[in-house]
C-alpha cells in the first residue's frame, strides 16, 4: 500500500468510525436502532465481529445493542460481575483481551458465536465519572487490519460516545417515567358519586358561600389562601378549584409543608442539581416543575421556614427560582392554592411570617367554615361516610335517631377528617341491629363527660362561639385522659403540635 495514500490507512478508518458514531448515536429516541447502526460500522470499517454493548444494572451485564445476535442469543448471553471476559472488564473498570478464544478458558462464549475465522475478543468498559455503566465487547478475526493496542484505543474512544448517550437516555426515560406517575399519582379523579359539589358535602348557607367563591374565581390565575381548622376539607377546595380551572388537564401536585422539615423544604419546593448535598446523587425536579401548567397545593403554608418563604415570595413575583445548589434559573407557569390553620395576622405582627408574602398569598381569601357550625350538613356527611363504610367493611349498620342527636350535638374539633374516622370506628365496632344513643357514647369516648352532654342539652349551638365550643372540647379531653395532652389529642383526632398550640392560646 502506497504510504502516501490514507485513503485506506487505519488512522482515516478510525476518525470515519468515530465521525458516523457521533452522527448516529444523536438519535436518542430510537437509541438502541442507532447503537445497533454504529456497531454495524465497527463491523464494516474496521472489521470487528459480534460486536454487543452490555449495560450493567443490578451487577449484572445484559445486552442492550449487538449485531449477528438473534433473541434467543440476546436472551441467554449475561454477565455476573467478574464473570468471563466481559463481566471482569466491568469489574476491574479496565480493558480485557483474550488473545486466543480457542483455548483461553476466560471467553465464555454464552451466546455461541465462535467460528472459525473468530482470533480474539476483547472487552472494554464504558465508564462515566468512574462509574461503570456497561462493557462493549467484540471479535476479532483473520481480517481484522488493526492490533491490540489499535482496537482497544478506538473502542475505548467508541465506549465513552456510548456511555454518555446510555447515559443521558436513562435519566431521560426515569424522569419521564417519574413525572408520569406523579402526575397520576396527584391528579384528582372527580366524578358525579358525590352529590352536590364534586366532592365536597354540604347543603347550610356558609358552605353555599364557598361553592359561589369557587365558582367565580376558579377559571382566573389568581392566588388564593383557604384557611379553616384542621380536617375542614382544605384541600377538596383547591382540588375544587383545579378542576374548574382551565389547568384541569395539567397535574394538581400537593405538598404539606408541616410534613417537610426545614432543611428539605426547599428542596421539594424547587428540586435540588446533583451533589448539591450528601444524598443528592442525582438532579431532582421540586414541586414547582412537577406543577408547571397546572395548580401547586401548599397545605399549612404558616410552617415553612424564614429562608423558604423568601424564595416562595419571589416565585409568586416573577414566576422564576433556581434549584437547590444550582445557577440556572427555572421559570414555571403555576396556580398556587395555599392553605394554613393558622392565625397569620398574628405571626406576621410577631414576625413569624413576612408581611409582604401574606399579601401575595392572600389575594382570594376563602374561610372554610367548621363542621359544628354546618348544621344539616353532619347528617349528610354521617349518612356518606356510613354507606362508604358498609361498602368497604361489608358490615351493614344502622344510627338511630337517638344515636344521631348525639352526633349532631357533639362539636367536632377534629372536623370533618374525625368524623370520618368515627363513623369507621362505628361500623367496625357497633352492633349490626343498631347504634343506640348509650351505644354511641361508648363508641364516642369524649361524649362520657357528663359536663359536655349537660352543655350540650342546655346551650343551642348557634348561642355558642366556635372558640368556647373548641375550648370545653379540650378540656373534657384532657379531664377524661388524666391530664395528658398526647392521649387527648388521640381522642380528638387532631395532632400533638395542634392541641400544645389550642392549650396555649385558651390558658387550660
């Protein structure tokens, strides 16, 4: 061969293998075509035979790509680490050659293919930042122009393009598999089973005056802050509103912030870039991202911390953050429905909460009334949530009318979340022939105190406050559970943190 004419020399074979690499692997929604058409120029360029990329997942090599493997071949052709040539390559992250496969017992030849023309197999890692992420293996045979040396460069070259597009193609494929299920996970279902409201009960005049808030409001952008005690249903009414809006088809994502702790908050509100901190191996999309396009619900909006809600401000400002460790500024298109049980006009004056954030998240205020000033509306919600019940516990129960007086009278502190809880508690536990008034004292422990029944019988419930009927509920609580807060708060339904707050702000 004339020196002087590269035409055919191995160098310009290499950069021609390396240039229609590059342009095939760029493909990466067909990923494994265009492995399969880059190893086809392996085999035609540089004369390398059964050449297979291997993805190491589980420490276990699996074929992702090859070429003259049929399914049967692909199927039985896997590698423990350290096992054969192709599983030491993965474990020792460095190249194995096996210089004659006739007789080297280290080429296992799972899937068969040895012929006659087969000299040697070599197998090279595909490693990213010193993680191994799959092994390349090929044959060499009679025809094979280049050397050891040769071909361990040009595949070492050839397997870091691949690692990098397996690479990219996985995290790609994960984060759409996990945006598919958060967004299943978090869209509401509604349908016309619940009477009424879409989910929500109710038929007094106070829940009538939401449904008309909602109604009017639910179509615009604008944010808006629910506030209630806790179990009033917060969160039916922004899953109300998400549906009514023109977002209906985007994801309704929620987040409690009470349930998160400070250090991770803005985390799940933002998301967080790989090795921003100890455990963030890899790049993760906050709340805000999953929610782009549809509604963010922010349940006790009153708990997340100083830091967070400065960024929380200027999201709602200029639709715009960074993630957790990183300098790339996100923008989102997101409906915020906050939420909160608490008093913010008191924590913004004590300088718990910032007073320019409380007037962006109290552009539309909508005040859930609580359940013991709903009237009727307990019957309805008693009759649901019995049915529900039989139907899930195949046991069928029956309130009499007596049964349901006391129902009625009692003031719910835990609203309409522990009467939920109660009437379970009734089907599983009451008798089939009927729950009779002394029945449902035993049912309902905190209907015991005699105390509580006398108010009860001698004061109408509209001539009482919401404040004065919370505050004999604790207290009957606390009596009938010898002083402990912890136990009272079991018995009311409602959290530790929750009664510590209520003890403090009446004085018991």
């Amino acid at each position: 061969m004339n020196q002087y004419n590269c035409a055919d020399c191995i160098t310009m074979q290499e950069i021609d293998v390396l240039y229609e690499t590059a342009l095939l692997i760029s493909n990466h929604q067909e990923l494994e075509e265009s492995l399969e058409k880059s190893l086809m120029v392996l085999k035609k360029t540089l004369h390398l035979d059964n050449c297979a990329i291997f993805t190491l997942e589980d420490d276990l090599l699996t074929i992702f790509a090859s070429i003259n493997y049929n399914k049967q071949q692909k199927f039985i052709t896997e590698y423990k680490l350290g096992e054969g040539a192709t599983g030491l390559a993965a474990q020792s992250k460095e190249p194995i050659v096996v210089e004659n496969v006739h007789n080297d017992m280290l080429f296992l030849n799972k899937s068969g293919h040895r012929s006659r023309e087969t000299i040697s197999y070599i197998a090279v890692p595909m490693i990213i930042e010193n993680e191994v992420v799959g092994v390349v293996g090929a044959n060499l045979t009679k025809f094979t122009e280049m050397d050891f040396e040769e071909t361990i460069r040009i595949l070492t070259i050839v397997s870091t393009l691949y690692a990098q597009a397996i690479s990219s193609h996985t995290m790609m494929k994960r984060e759409h598999e996990r945006l598919k299920e958060l967004k299943q996970y978090y869209k509401m279902e509604w349908d016309a089973k619940v009477h009424n409201f879409g989910d929500i009960i109710g038929d007094s005049p106070k829940m009538k005056q939401v449904f008309q808030i909602i109604e009017r409001i639910a179509h615009s952008n604008v944010t808006i802050l629910v506030r209630g005690e806790t179990g009033t249903g917060k969160e039916l009414v922004a899953a109300a509103i998400h549906k009514r809006s023109k977002r209906a088809d985007e994801p309704f994502i929620k987040l409690n912030c009470a349930a998160i702790s400070d250090t991770l908050i803005e985390s799940e509100l933002f998301g967080h870039e790989k090795g921003a901190f100890t455990d963030a191996k890899e790049m993760r999309k906050g709340r805000f991202e999953l929610a782009d396009g549809g509604t963010l619900f922010l349940d006790e909006i009153g708990d997340i911390s100083s830091s967070a809600q400065v960024k929380l401000l200027r999201v709602l400002q200029e639709r715009e953050f960074e993630r957790v460790g990183g300098a790339k500024t996100v923008k989102v298109n997101v409906r915020l429905v906050a939420a909160t049980n608490r008093d913010l006009e008191q924590m913004v004056k004590d300088g718990e909460f910032r007073e320019d954030l409380y007037y962006r998240l109290n552009v539309i205020p909508i005040d859930l009334p609580p359940l013991r000033e709903r009237g009727d509306d307990i019957k309805e919600l008693v009759n649901f949530f019995l049915e529900r019940s039989i139907k899930n516990h195949k046991k069928r129960v029956l309130i009499t009318d007596e049964a349901m007086d006391k129902l009625m009278c009692y003031p719910w502190p835990g609203n309409v979340r522990e009467l939920e809880n109660t009437i379970e508690r009734i089907v599983l536990m009451g008798d089939e022939e009927g729950i009779s008034a002394n029945d449902m004292q035993l049912l309902l422990p905190a209907l015991k105190s005699d105390k509580l029944l006398d108010v009860c019988r001698s004061i109408p419930l509209e001539n009482r406050t919401l404040e004065e009927l919370e505050k004999e509920a604790i207290m009957n609580a606390i009596e009938r559970c010898d002083g402990s807060s912890n136990e009272a708060a079991k018995m009311l339904g409602i959290t530790v943190r929750q009664i510590r707050y209520k003890l403090e702000k009446y004085g018991i």
